[in-house]
C-alpha cells in the first residue's frame, strides 16, 4: 500500500482538519503541527500496512475530489478514526475515540465537535454488525468512506486487500486461516444496505461484485 510522507500528509490533509477546530492560542502554539506529527507517527509505525497514514488522507482526498462536504466532526472523525490500532483488538475504536478526546478537547473551544467526532469513531465498530446501531446522525458517510476502497475496481480493490492480508500475517506469524477470512466476507454481504447514504448507493454493486470475486479466488486457493 502507498506511503505518504509528512509534508503532503500534513498539507493535504491534517493541516486543514486541525486549523478548522483547534483554538487561536494552539495555533499560535503551533499545536496543530505537534498534533498532526504524533498522529503521523502513530499511523506509519511498521506493522501498520492497511491502517496507516495513507488510508485516512485516501479517505479525505476522495472526499474533497467528489465535491462531499463534511462537517468539522467528520473531518476529526477521519483524522482520529484509526489512531490506535491492533489487528483483532475489539477496543480499537474505543481506545482511538478516548485518544482523540484527550489529545484534542483541551484546545477547542466547541468541545461538542470532538464530543461527536468521538462518537463517529466509535460508531466504526459497527461496520459489520448485520443491523447497525449508529449513535450520532454524521456517522453514515464516514463508515461509508471509510470502506470505499472496497467500490474502486477490482485490481485496485485487492491492492488494499493485500494490506489488510499482510497486517493480518506480520500479526500472526505469516499465515491466514482462509476459511474464516471467507466465512467473515460472506457474513458481511448479508449486510443490507452495505452504505448508508443515498449518494453512494450506485457503489454498493461494485462493492458486492468485488467481495464475490474475492471470495472465488481464496476458496479456489488462489
């Protein structure tokens, strides 16, 4: 999976999240930058293959490419959704909302927006239960956008498939018990709708045809 470095990351993206919401006194701190730099850090360590800093600015990018107006909430949301992350950890998002609480409510003025950028990340959790349960109305497009890799084109598609895969293999040791990997996909197409907004429905196909095609290749062992 693609890398970005800090300039681009924090130009193209963090810079923009961060000045939007953090006080004029952080910003004269330069806090903003510390911020970004740690949550920077955070997402390119090593073992970070499909959850790293690329992801979250990809998210952003396609965004703004597609004329999709977010909320600053949202914007946090994106930023923080993913800061803390072990694969197979059913606390991640738990643990990633606390982080952007503590890391980001001292240096606000309107604590709400973390409050509901907080909830966004911890609605995350819900991206493969059979009937979410979504507990803040600006959570839809974020797990929506969160997932839409999942509608590019097939040969894109498994590129960021093959990061969740090696994620998967750095944290148990190189091998991946295919029949569960299938068994969870399957699980997840019985999901209806895949997305919640109306603006993405005319993805959900492509996302279907994806993940059947997937499942085609790992039961036939390729």
């Amino acid at each position: 999976m693609l890398r970005v470095e800090f300039k681009i990351w924090y130009g193209g993206f963090a810079k923009h999240v961060l000045e939007n919401i953090i006080c004029e006194e952080a910003r004269n701190q330069f806090i903003h930058i510390k911020i970004a730099r740690d949550c920077w850090d955070k997402y390119t360590f090593p073992t970070r293959v499909y959850h790293n800093e690329y992801h979250v600015y990809w998210i952003y990018q396609h965004a703004w490419e597609n004329d999709i107006v977010l909320t600053q909430a949202q914007e946090l949301a994106i930023l923080f959704h993913d800061i803390i992350y072990t694969v197979g950890d059913k606390n991640n998002e738990e643990l990633s909302a606390d982080y952007c609480w503590e890391i980001m409510s001292p240096h606000v003025e309107d604590t709400q927006v973390v409050e509901d950028a907080c909830d966004i990340i911890r609605d995350t959790a819900q991206h493969f239960a059979l009937v979410p349960q979504l507990t803040n109305e600006q959570s839809g497009l974020v797990l929506d956008l969160d997932i839409m890799s999942m509608s590019l084109p097939y040969s894109e598609f498994i590129k960021w498939n093959h990061a969740i895969d090696k994620e998967y293999k750095i944290k148990f040791g190189g091998s991946i018990d295919t029949t569960k990997r299938v068994e969870f996909l399957k699980k997840f197409l019985k999901k209806k709708p895949l997305l919640f907004e109306d603006m993405f429905k005319d993805r959900e196909q492509q996302i279907r045809e994806n993940l059947h095609h997937l499942i085609r290749e790992l039961e036939m062992g390729k």
